[in-house]
C-alpha cells in the first residue's frame, strides 16, 4: 500500500511476497544473507491477526534463531528483524523501513557478501534457477 | 501417551552386563519386543545387529555397544527411528534418550512400542574406553580433560524418560535399578522375583546418585557458560573469520546427518540438492535445520571427516534459542519452540 500512497521507502529494498510471513523459514533468510543481502525484514500480521493461525508467530521464531546464530557468527543480529505491520498500514510501512535502512548502513554492509566470489562457492555461480546475470 | 510413575529403585550387586543381558532375554523370552537393538564383532569394530533371539544375547557385545557406539555411520536410536513397525529394546545413554522424546515429539519414534533400558552418564572419555569395561566408564566421573568435547558441556546426565534405568553414580558396587513406566515396572518386579534384584534402594543411596546428578549437570552448564563467554568476547570480525574457517571445510558429505540422531528427514534436501549449497551454507542450514533440537550426543564430531568442531556450533546455538523459552531438548514432552 506503500505504492498506492506513493510513499518513500528504501530503493534498496527489494520485497518478496509470501502468502504468510510463516513460509519465511530460517534456513531462507540465511540463504538470502548467504546470497549478499545485507539485511532481511520479515513483514508478518501483529498478534492475533494471522489468517493461517500462528504463521506470524513462528515467523518471529525462525527470526529470532537466525537472529541468535548470527549474533554467535559474528555477522550481526541487527541484520535480521521482525516487523508487524497489516499489508493496509502503508505509512507504517515505510517509516519502518526506513528506519532499518537507515540502521543497516550503520552496521556496515553483510561480511559475507565480502569475501570473494570463490570462496562462496556455489552460492557464487548460477544455480539453474536463477535469472541469468 | 506415556505412563508415568514414581520410579521404584531396586539395588543389584553383580556385573552390571550381565544384569543387561538377563534384562535383554527376559525382554525376548516373555514378548515385550520383537528384537534388541546390539551389534556382532567384526574386525574389532561392532556392526549394528537386531537379536532377535534370547539365546543369541550371550555373545551381544552389549557393552561395547553402549560405550563406543558402532561402525561407521550406523546407531541404536536411526535403528529404532528407522523401524517404527517392531518393537525394540534398546540400550542407551541420557544423550540418546534425550534425542528418542524429541523424535517421539515429532512422530518418528513410538516411546510406547520401544523399550529403553539406560544409564546414568558420567560422561565419555576420549579413546579411554577401550581400555575401561562398562563398570568403570559409567561409575567414576571424569575430569574435564579426559572427555570428549560434547560431553563436557552436557547438562542432562541422568535419562529424562526410559523404561528401566541403572545407575552406578551412586556406588559402583550397589547398582540401582530404577523402573519408571508401566512395562519397565513389570520387568523390574520379574527381576525382583527371580531374585536378580535385592530390597528396594536405601535412601542414602538415592540421595547419593541425586546429588553426583547435579554436580555433573552443573559442571557441564558451567562449561557451556565459559565457552559461549569465552566465545563473545572476541570481537565480531575474529569470531566471523573463525566460524567461516570451520563452516568453510565442510566437505558437505553428509556423514554429519546420518549420524545425527535427530536428522530424520528420508529425502534431505541437503543431500538431494547438494550443489545448491556452498559448504559453509550446507552447514547452516542444518543448524537451523535442528540445533534447537540438539542434545549434544557429539556423534556429529565423531563423523565429521573434517574435524569441525560441529556439536560446539550446534549446541550453542540451540541452547540461545531454546533458553529464551526455558526449554530444553528431550526432556519433557513439552512442545518445541518452534513447534507452536
């Protein structure tokens, strides 16, 4: 709703939908951060609203035990972060954002994306699903 | 789903295998599993094998079973995990047992249709147990040095759930025989009658094994605390250098997850799909695959043929999961965490 207001949020941000923030696993944000992102925000519906039940709630779990390996790794746990917010709050939305865009360059960009190409291996070519370069 | 009672402790004095071997065949000869989980001698080494028969329980290297696990890739819990139809009798330590309430947790282990018969760990030492016999490695409590890495952190000692439970903390000589759900109570009185087992466990003794219990799970947390200390301290770019330099190695062969007793995926995705994941994001993936899981068996460490310190990764960072819900792997039936 953000886009219908047309309001502001980060250029760098690059949404992917869901049909429920509790698809979002940990193993998939940590694939997105191994794939160079420099954070990941998990949108989910605030307490209570969660049409699939608890989908928001295990989305928070999943947050929080990639929040806890990456604090362990070194990388930053402030790279990951949960935010509750219905998909007609557009305002809330992009204050959000914003916010965490503007914490993220504090932080620093993702160590991973870092290193060299070759010592990320795969995750450095493309996989055949992939859209090519 | 599982009986529960207070436990009735009977003492035993004699050698502790033989108490295992006369529970094995009782277990056989009187119908209560189809098979107990063991292992024949090959080369010096013990390959996993089902006895089925109470006259093959003599040869059973039972003990060896129990200390030095088997061959390879093979164990007692994948054994039961991956029989869900039989019934099984299976000799374990706190560790697998532990590993045994959290699959029965997600369906893949049926605690009614097994049987566990445990000890009380003290821990394992490193290479030592070749040397020591089943009396000696469950009795005496080893000092930090002379255990193995996993071991050293463990904060669970003692079987959270098991159908008979013996415990030589308290005395080597006096061994307590402990029976907590309704078939293990049954062998237990079988025992009493036949007259393998004495008079009910004095006091003394009791309170004995109780305090021995928690100055070991003590020990362990105070391990687990100075290591995840230790592990912080150092500022983030040498802890990241360090993480990937071990997640780096990984050969992804997948030793770790057939191991692992609680990796019970038939098609793992990361077996499967193998060249979607760089070795350091293979690794990760089963972190967050299962460490909130973890009870910090150690046989990932065993496998591992690049030495990657992986139960030290795992535990750690399940327990900084698991500890904001106060919850601990396997031992309660307590939903977990991410299982809402």
């Amino acid at each position: 709703m953000a886009g219908t207001m047309r309001l502001q949020y980060p250029a760098t941000l690059r949404p992917i939908r869901v049909p429920c923030a509790g698809r979002v696993s940990a193993d998939l944000i940590a694939r997105l951060l191994w794939r160079g992102a420099d954070g990941v925000i998990v949108v989910g519906c605030r307490a209570g609203e969660c049409e699939y039940e608890n989908g928001n709630i295990m989305a928070t779990r999943h947050v929080e035990m990639v929040q806890d390996l990456l604090e362990l790794m070194g990388i930053g746990a402030g790279r990951v972060v949960m935010v509750y917010c219905s998909s007609a709050e557009g305002r809330y939305f992009a204050e959000e954002t914003m916010k965490i865009s503007e914490k993220l360059r504090a932080i620093g960009p993702n160590p991973l994306k870092m290193r060299k190409a070759d010592e990320l291996g795969v995750e450095s070519k493309q996989t055949p699903n992939d859209p090519p370069r | 789903m599982v009986e529960d009672r207070v436990v009735d402790w009977f003492t035993y004095k004699g050698d502790v295998l033989q108490l295992v071997r006369r529970i094995a065949k009782h277990l056989l000869e009187a119908g209560v599993v189809d098979g107990v989980v063991s292992g024949v001698s090959k080369d010096g080494k013990v390959s996993l094998y089902i006895v089925r028969g109470a006259v093959e329980v003599d040869e059973s290297p039972l003990d060896r079973v129990l200390l030095h696990g088997y061959r390879g890739l093979e164990s007692a819990v994948r054994a039961v995990r991956e029989r869900r139809e039989e019934r099984l009798a299976v000799l374990v330590k706190p560790c697998e047992a532990r590993a045994m309430v959290e699959l029965a947790k997600r369906r893949q282990v049926n605690l009614d249709s097994s049987f566990i018969i445990g000890f009380d760990c003290p821990g394992i030492r490193v290479n030592n147990t070749i040397e020591l016999g089943i009396k000696e490695a469950v009795s005496a409590v080893p000092s930090d040095e002379l255990l193995r890495d996993a071991c050293r952190r463990c904060e669970v000692h003692a079987l959270p759930h098991y159908d008979v439970c013996i415990s030589l903390l308290a005395s080597p000589e006096i061994i307590l025989v402990g029976a907590k759900t309704g078939k293990g109570t049954r062998v237990v009185k079988f025992l009493k009658e036949s007259g393998v087992l004495s008079d009910r466990s004095p006091q003394e003794l009791l309170l004995m094994r109780e305090e021995k219990l928690r100055l070991l799970s003590e020990n362990g947390r105070k391990n687990l605390r100075e290591e995840e200390e230790k592990l912080l301290s150092a500022p983030s770019n040498e802890r990241f250098s360090w993480f990937m330099s071990q997640l780096d190695s990984c050969a992804r062969c997948g030793a770790c997850i057939k191991a692992c007793p609680l990796c019970f995926c038939k098609d793992c995705i990361l077996i499967k799909e193998r060249k979607n994941y760089s070795p350091s994001l293979f690794l990760v993936t089963r972190m967050l695959h299962m460490a909130d899981a973890c009870v910090c068996c150690g046989k990932c460490d065993e496998v591992c043929p690049k030495n990657i310190p992986l139960s030290y990764m795992f535990y750690h960072l399940g327990r900084r999961f698991t500890s904001r819900y106060n919850y601990l792997a396997g031992v309660d039936f307590s939903n977990p965490p991410r299982a809402v």
